[in-house]
C-alpha cells in the first residue's frame, strides 16, 4: 500500500451506494472539493442537498462511472463486484467498503487539527484499531500545537526565498520542529513566533521588512 494526500479540486468522485458508509465516502470527497455523483436507486432519508454533491436514484450501471477519477464501491456486495470490475476495466481506481483485497486503494482513520493531517491505515486488518491509534496520536495536539503549524507554515514559504543555502533551511526547518519550539509557542506564541523570525533573519541574506 503506497499512502498518499490526494487534491481533489476538479475531479470528479463516484459513490456507488449511498447508505452509511457511502454518504460517509460522500462527504468527505465533497468536503475535500470533489465534484462527488453518488448513485443509489434508494436515497437515504436526508441525502438532501450538500454542497458538491449530485444524487443518481438509480440501480449502479457501468455509464455512471463517466469521467470519474475515484470510484467507491459501497453497496451491497455484488453490485460492489461489478464496480471494482467494471473501473479496472476503466483503468480508475477503486475502493471495495467490504473487501479491501479486491480495491486499488482503502481508506484511513483521519483527524485534522488545522493544517495537521493523521492518516491511519491497517491494509484493512482492524479499523476500530486505526481509528483508536488515530485518536492517541491527536490526544496530544491542543490549540498551541495548531498554532506551531501555522507558524512553521508561514517561516517556510519565507525560509525558501531567503535562506539560499538548502543545508542552512534544512537545519533551521528541523530545528523549528523540535519539542523545544512547541513548549515555547505553548508559553508565549508571539514571542516564539518573534524569536524565529530572528533566527531566519541572522540566516538570510535579505529580509523584506517586518519578517
Ligand atoms: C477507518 C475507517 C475510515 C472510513 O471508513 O472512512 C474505516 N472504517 C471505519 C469504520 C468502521 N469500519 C467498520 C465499522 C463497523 C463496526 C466495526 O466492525 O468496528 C466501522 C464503524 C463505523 O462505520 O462507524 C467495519 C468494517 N470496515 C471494513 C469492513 C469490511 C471488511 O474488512 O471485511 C468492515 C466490516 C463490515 C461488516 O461486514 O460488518 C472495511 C474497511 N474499513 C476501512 C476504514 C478500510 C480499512 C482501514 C484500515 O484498517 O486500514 C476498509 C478496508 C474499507 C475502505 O477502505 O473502504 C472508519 C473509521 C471512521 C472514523 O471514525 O474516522
Ligand atoms: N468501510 C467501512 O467502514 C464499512 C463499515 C461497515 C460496512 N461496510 C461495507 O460497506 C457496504 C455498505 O454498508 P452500509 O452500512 O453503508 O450499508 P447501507 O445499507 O447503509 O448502504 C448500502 C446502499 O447501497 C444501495 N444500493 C443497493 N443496491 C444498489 C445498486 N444496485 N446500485 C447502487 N446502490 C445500491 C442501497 O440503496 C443502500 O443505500 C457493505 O458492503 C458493508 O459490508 C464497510
């Protein structure tokens, strides 16, 4: 399994199945900017109107999977079959909600917390258990710490226009990442976050001002 962060602005996103699971699906590609078509000949009661999303009130047939760049099979298992059959065929990857050998590709246990993503996979061995390690490795990340990614998100786009020397941005940019920096912004944000700004300013050649 080869993990990625997908973009989805501009692709189309196919659900077969709408029920539990699939509006879950459904949501979350919408969510992430998917044009999503879901295709269910019986729309769950309150598949109402979401952004981003298309309902098809029909039985699964190959046509619905025009133009798509991500199938979901999430129906009942032998119309799944033919899903994952049919994209192959198509060369799209797909995803089997009930049998994660016979997909492309399954689905982690995800948490955000501002810009900070965990993903948690298991092959498909033990979901509950994804989903468990996804909440310990959250448990630890509060207002502050979402607070130090931005910051780091902020001195990265400036660390690479004005710290030339890749070694001296490397260092800088692991340096930064360093417990040491998180109990700082914990203590006092604008000053950790004034204090960086030195250390990339006695690195630079030049700054504009008020970096
Ligand atoms: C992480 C999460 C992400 C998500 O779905 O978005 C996810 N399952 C979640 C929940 C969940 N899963 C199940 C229940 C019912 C209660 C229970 O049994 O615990 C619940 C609870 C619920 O739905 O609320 C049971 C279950 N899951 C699968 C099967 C089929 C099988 O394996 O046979 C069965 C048995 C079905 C049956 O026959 O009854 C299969 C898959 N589930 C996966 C992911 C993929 C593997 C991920 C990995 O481990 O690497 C994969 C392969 C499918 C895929 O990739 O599509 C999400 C956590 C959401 C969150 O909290 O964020
Ligand atoms: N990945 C997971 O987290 C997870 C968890 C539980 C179950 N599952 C599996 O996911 C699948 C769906 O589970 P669910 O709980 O969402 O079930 P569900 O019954 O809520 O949803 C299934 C949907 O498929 C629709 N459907 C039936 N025939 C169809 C057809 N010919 N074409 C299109 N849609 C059709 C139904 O109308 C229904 O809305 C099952 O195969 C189940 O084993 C996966």
């Amino acid at each position: 399994m080869f993990p990625i962060f997908l973009s989805l602005p501009g692709r189309t996103v196919v659900v077969v199945g709408g029920g539990r699971v699939g509006g879950r699906r459904a949501r979350a590609a919408a969510a992430a900017g998917a044009a999503v078509r879901v295709v269910d000949p019986a729309p769950p009661a309150g598949a109402s109107v979401i952004d981003g999303i298309t309902w098809v009130p029909e039985a699964y047939q190959p046509d619905h999977l025009a133009g798509a760049a991500l199938v979901f099979a999430s129906a009942p298992a032998a119309v799944n079959a033919r899903v994952v059959a049919d994209a192959k065929a198509r060369n799209v990857l797909v995803c089997d909600a009930a049998e994660p050998d016979r997909g492309d590709f399954t689905l982690p246990a995800v948490g955000r917390r501002g810009e900070l993503v965990v993903a948690v996979g298991t092959n498909g061995a033990a979901p509950a258990l994804a989903r468990r390690v996804r909440d310990q490795m959250l448990a630890g990340v509060d207002d502050s710490f979402v607070a130090w990614v931005g910051i780091l998100h902020e001195l990265r786009s400036v660390l690479r226009n004005s710290v030339l020397d890749p070694a001296v941005r490397a260092a800088l940019l692991t340096e930064f990442s360093s417990d040491e920096w998180l109990d700082r912004v914990r203590a006092d944000a604008p000053a950790a976050r004034a204090a960086m700004g030195d250390r990339v300013r006695a690195s630079a050649s030049s700054l504009p001002p008020g970096v």
